[in-house]
C-alpha cells in the first residue's frame, strides 16, 4: 500500500509539471492557431538562464525565478510572435509546423553553445521541508507543483472565459478583422497569449529540473506528454487537458512500478506517453475542412525532360569521379549523403507537392534497412521487399488518423517514431540487445557489388532514377492533385475528390522511397543498428530538407550533402558544435514560409544569368538558312525578273539623260544604297 502510495504520489507531481506546460500550449494555439513543437525546448531554454541566474550567478533564488517568469520569459514569447511566427496560423499547417520544429532544433543548438555540457544540478524549492503524509514522506517541491497546476489551469480558464482579454484572445483567431472593428488589437493579444504560454513552458522545465536534471534532448523530448494532455483537451478545453495531464502522469508512474522489467512489457515503460498520444489522436473527431481563401504555395518551377536527364547524367558522371578518387571513408560519407538524399526525396513529395509532414521520416528508413537485412535476399527483389514493407508500415501510420489532416498527421508520425525505437529497434527480435545487425552488399543480375565506390555510383542511380520518377508525377495529373489538395483541400472535396485513400497512398509510397533508402544505406554499411534511425534524428533531417528545398529534386541532393556534412562540421570544429546546429534551425525558420529554399535561389540566380549573357550570346550565333533554302530563294527571285518588264527601274536603277543623247549610269544596284556624284563615259 505503501509502494503504491508512493508512485500515486509521484504521478501526481509528474502530471501537475505536465499540466501547466500543456495549459501553455492550449493557450498559444487557441488564441494563433499555431501548434509550438518547441514548447517543450523554450522551457529547457529558460531552465538553464535559471540555472545561470541562480548558481553561476548567484542571485538569491526567488530573483533568479522571477527574472525568468516575469522578465525573461514573456520577453522571448513576445519576440517569437511578432518576428518568428506572425500569420502563421492563416498559412498552411505544414509551415507552421516546420517553423517551429526549427525553433526547437535551434534553441538546444544555442543551448548547447551557451551552456556546454558539464554537470549540472538544481536544488528542489524549500530542501528539508518534507511533510509525512500516511507514512509517505512529501517534499515541499512536490506540494509546490501540484498546487499551482491547479493555479494556473484555474487561472486560464478565468482569463479565457471570464474576462474582456479573454474573450479578445478568442476573438483574435476566429476573426481578426472583426475584433479590430470593435477597437481591439489582434497582434498585441497573440503577443500576450505567447509572452503567457513562454511563461508556463518555463516553470515546469523549473519545476522538473529538480528530478530530470539539466538535459538538453530530456527536457525537451518530455513535452510529449504534454502534447498529449493537449490533444485530450482538442487544444482548446483547459479542464480536459488538465485531466489529461494528470491521468497520463499517473500511467507513466504505475507502468515505472509495476510493468514486468523483462519482455516486451518492459519497453512499454518508456512509450507510455507515446501510445496514449496516438490512441487520443486516433480517438479524435471528424477534422473540419479548413474553407475560405486558398493559400497556395509556390512551388519550383519544374525542368525539362532534355534538362533533367542532362542533369542527371551530369551528376553520375561526378559522382563516378569522386568515387575513383575518394577512400574508403570519404566513400561512406559520400553513400551517406545519398542515403539522406533519398529519404529527402520522400520528404518532397511528402511535404512539398502533399503539403503533410512527417516527423519521423529516417524511422521509416529504419524500417527498410531492418526488412532488408531480415528478408536475406541481397539482390533487386529483397530491395523491392523491404521497400514494400515500409511503404505498408507508413500506410499503417496514416490509416488509424484517415480522418485527420495536418497537425494530427505529425503527431501521429511523432508518436509512432517514439514507438519505434523504444518497443521495436531496441528489441531482441529487431537489432537485438547489440544494437547492430550486419548486412550484405546488394547484388544486380547475379554480380555483387564488392566495390564501395561502384556501390556509391548505384546509389547515385537509384536517387536519379527516383527523382526523374518524382518530376514525372509532378507533371502527370497525379501531381496536379497533390498540388490541388495541399492548396485547398476544401475545394477539392466540393470536386468529389476523396483526399482520405489518397492519403494513405501518398504516406505509403513516401515510406517506401524512405525505406529503400535505408536498405541500400544497410548495404553500403555493412552493418546498422537502431542508434542510427533515432526519431529525433528526423527533424533536422525535415530542417535542411526545407533550407535547401522541399519542393524539388535540387533541394533533396543539396540536403543530403548538407547533412552528410553537418557531423564532419561538428567534429572537427566541436566549440562550434552547437552553433552550427543552431544556425540549422533558425535558418529553418526564416526560411520555414518558402519551402523552395536556397535551390529556388539558384534557380532565380540561372535565370538571371540566362538573360543578361546568355540572350546576347545566342544573339551573336548567326542563323543559318535550312538546307536548300539559298537556292529556293534564288529560284523564286529569278521566276519574278524573268515575268516582269526588263526595264531600268524595274530592278531599281536610274538614268540621267544629257541633251546630247549620253545617259550616266549609277553604279549601284541597291535602291537603298546612295548614288555615288560621277557619270558614266559619254559617247
């Protein structure tokens, strides 16, 4: 009774800390409509500006705490709001969700900048004030918590629905223009609401600091949970999402305490949150189609067929010259960078012509290198298994949420990438207890690939091959669909179009380009475990995929080669580590609103060039006459001498006659050309 007391108790706690960062999240989106992926990351942020406040230096603890609440916090909120995620929420799900992915990448890059890692700790509120409670010792920290998440979920729902700023939050998301009209101020509210939710995300990372500790990646993953009391809540009811938080607090606590530490049952510990995000996702009502204006994005504009191919036999052709010229080592960096490549191609017509987002995008790569090695056939059609395996898993992740579009869609991918690695990577029956498996080389028609460079030029084949298949369907009416869904599914569903099916198929055959990815990527290393396909990996694999260009096959091959890098940059240069990531993710968000990235820059800076030098060299070219066309013109001018009366004036010449009966004749033949002043001989 004790025992189950304790972890009673300790849910409690838990689930209070998750209430109030969840609150926060409601808040921010019920007033932008802009789901903060990086609310968990922002709280982490001002975890350590506390910790720097109040141990290096040395402020007494409730200055250091209201300097973070009160000054630090609704300051960077406000900031946010009004530079980074302003008219989000009338845009496309999809840019609101990269946007803030990148927030979230970029601020455990500056934290890691910031703060180096080193042992850190922070003590809990008022130490050795503990309270025993039915034989069960309680700290004041624990009390602490617990009492203001019923604070703050109380005061919220005061605020939202009882009081005149209230009400101009709610107005400020369902019609701005309106709430202007009665002499409101829209962007001063959502600045509020974000200063708000910022606050909130900081105290519970303050509150569960004491017991997580000063982990950038722990304290930031941990919002999950908070994601998930918020999807209970639909992101809009603070009483639902506080019962939410506190039910899945007591979950994690009593699966920690009672769950076999052996089996399958075992992993359930650490997925708790996860599987109660995906089943509350799949328990979700009808999603309503957005209606109104159409916010369509502008995609790259999409190459010739003589262009593509010239280009892609272009890039073979380096490829197979670095492949003789680099060693063994640069060659796996090199099928690396493909490897990314490749996923990114999925990413492209998952995000860029669908408009969806996957944030767990290397974890169905994950899956087509583990069918592979599992299926035991190192040749075309054991690569064609294990892509059909992981385009049926991504169908399996979209079919539960068929109903849902968006921001539901992520969730689910994120919730199924936690999944993953922690119930079925990690497991014996999949990379085993090692965490490695090894792997053959592929073989074509017999002949295996022994070579790393040939193996290298295969793969460089394989992202050609697909990224012509990728513009192909972009020109076919199949591409036209996607564009039309992902710009304006609602009048697309008054066509008749059932964008539900669609969807799925679209997930499916994503996962399935992913999945190749990751056998050939199995091959090329010769053995993968479950530490290379970390779900978290995927977001700054989404990041570089939008700097550089979701929208084309351009954007997809400067990726892969920007990721491929990113660790070589690390390494070599590790007190810049956490700058360079940074720079990943704040480059997203500025880039985050055109999803054409740095490839579309390219493509404006060709152009430009095409016409400044390109226009007067092709005019320097001389035009020559068709075969034959010289004589066909001569022929022609000679039948109309021939018919005409042979005059002087008929072929343009002119006589002076002289009164002595001598005529002068020009010399000129040409009616345009000047006469010159002199006669001919008289006589």
């Amino acid at each position: 009774m004790s025992s189950f007391l304790a972890f009673t108790l300790f849910g409690l706690f838990s689930g209070a800390a998750y209430a109030i960062a969840a609150s926060g999240l409601v808040l921010t989106y019920s007033t932008t409509r802009v789901f903060n992926i990086a609310h968990g990351a922002l709280g982490m942020v001002m975890s350590f500006v506390f910790w720097d406040f109040s141990v290096r230096q040395g402020m007494p603890l409730w200055l250091a705490l209201f300097l973070v609440l009160f000054v630090v916090a609704p300051g960077v909120g406000w900031f946010i709001q009004r530079f980074v995620t302003r008219g989000l929420g009338e845009g496309p799900v999809s840019v609101s969700l990269v946007v803030t992915v990148g927030l979230l990448v970029g601020c455990i890059g500056m934290a890691t900048q910031i703060w180096p890692p080193e042992p850190r700790s922070i003590q809990p509120f008022f130490p050795g004030s503990d309270v025993e409670v039915l034989g069960i010792f309680v700290t004041a920290h624990q009390i602490l918590t617990i009492a203001l998440s019923g604070v703050v979920a109380v005061g919220l729902y005061v605020l939202l629905n009882r009081t005149r700023i209230g009400t101009a939050m709610r107005a400020s998301v369902d019609n701005p223009e309106l709430l202007k009209l009665f002499g409101g101020k829209p962007e001063q509210v959502a600045a509020l609401s974000w200063a708000i939710g910022t606050s909130l995300a900081a105290l519970a990372g303050v509150l569960l600091v004491s017991t997580v500790g000063l982990d950038y990646y722990a304290l930031t993953l941990l919002v999950i949970n908070a994601y998930a009391a918020a999807m209970l809540g639909r992101l809009k009811s603070l009483p639902l999402t506080f019962l939410g938080a506190m039910s899945l607090g007591l979950m994690t606590s009593y699966a920690s305490g009672y769950l076999p530490t052996e089996g399958l049952l075992n992993s359930v510990r650490n997925v708790v949150p996860a599987l109660f995000l995906f089943a509350v996702i799949v328990a979700m009502p009808q999603a309503q189609l957005r209606i109104g204006q159409v916010k369509g994005i502008v995609s790259a504009p999409q190459p010739s067929l003589f262009r593509a191919l010239g280009w892609a036999g272009a890039l073979l052709l380096g490829v197979a010259f670095l492949a003789t010229a680099f060693g063994e080592s640069k060659l796996l960096l090199l099928g690396t960078a493909a490897t990314y490549a490749m996923v990114m191609l999925s990413l492209v017509l998952l995000t860029g012509y669908g408009g969806h987002v996957s944030l767990a995008q290397l974890t169905f790569a994950g899956v087509g290198a583990l069918a592979y090695i599992k299926i035991d056939q190192p040749n075309l059609l054991g690569l064609a298994l294990a892509s059909l395996v992981a385009a049926g898993v991504g169908a399996l992740v979209a079919l539960p949420v068929i109903r849902l579009t968006g921001l539901y869609l992520a969730l689910s991918t994120l919730a199924f990438g936690v999944i993953m690695e922690k119930m079925v990577f990690q497991a014996e029956f999949a990379f085993g207890f090692n965490g490695t498996l090894g792997a053959e080389r592929l073989s074509v028609l017999g002949v295996r690939i022994e070579s790393s460079a040939a193996y290298v030029w295969v793969m460089a084949l394989f992202f050609v091959l697909m990224g012509l298949c990728l513009l192909w369907l972009r020109r076919g009416t199949l591409g036209r669909m996607l564009i039309a869904l992902r710009d304006s599914p609602a009048a697309c569903g008054t066509l008749g179009l059932d964008a539900r099916w669609f969807r799925v198929g679209l997930f499916g055959l994503s996962a399935g380009m992913a999945g190749l990815a990751g056998a050939l990527y199995a091959g090329l290393r010769g053995s993968v475990g479950a530490a290379e396909f970390q779900y978290f990996n995927s977001l700054p694999l989404l990041l570089l995929a939008v700097v550089f260009g979701v929208t084309s096959v351009t954007g997809a091959a400067l990726g892969g080669v920007g990721l491929m890098l990113l660790p070589v940059f690390q390494s070599s240069n590790p007190s810049v580590a956490g700058l360079i990531f940074a720079l990943i993710g704040f480059g997203a968000v500025a880039l985050g609103r055109d999803p054409n990235g740095l490839a579309n820059q390219l493509f404006k800076l060709g152009r430009l060039l095409d016409r400044r030098f390109g226009t007067q060299l092709r005019a320097r070219i001389p035009v020559l006459p068709a075969p034959g066309e010289a004589q066909r013109r001569m022929h022609a001018e000679a039948e109309a001498n021939a018919d005409a009366e042979p005059s002087l004036s008929s072929v343009g010449l002119h006589a002076d006659h002289h009164s002595d009966g001598s005529v002068d004749l020009p010399l000129a033949t040409d009616p345009r050309q000047e006469v010159p002043a002199h006669a001919a001989p008289r006589g």
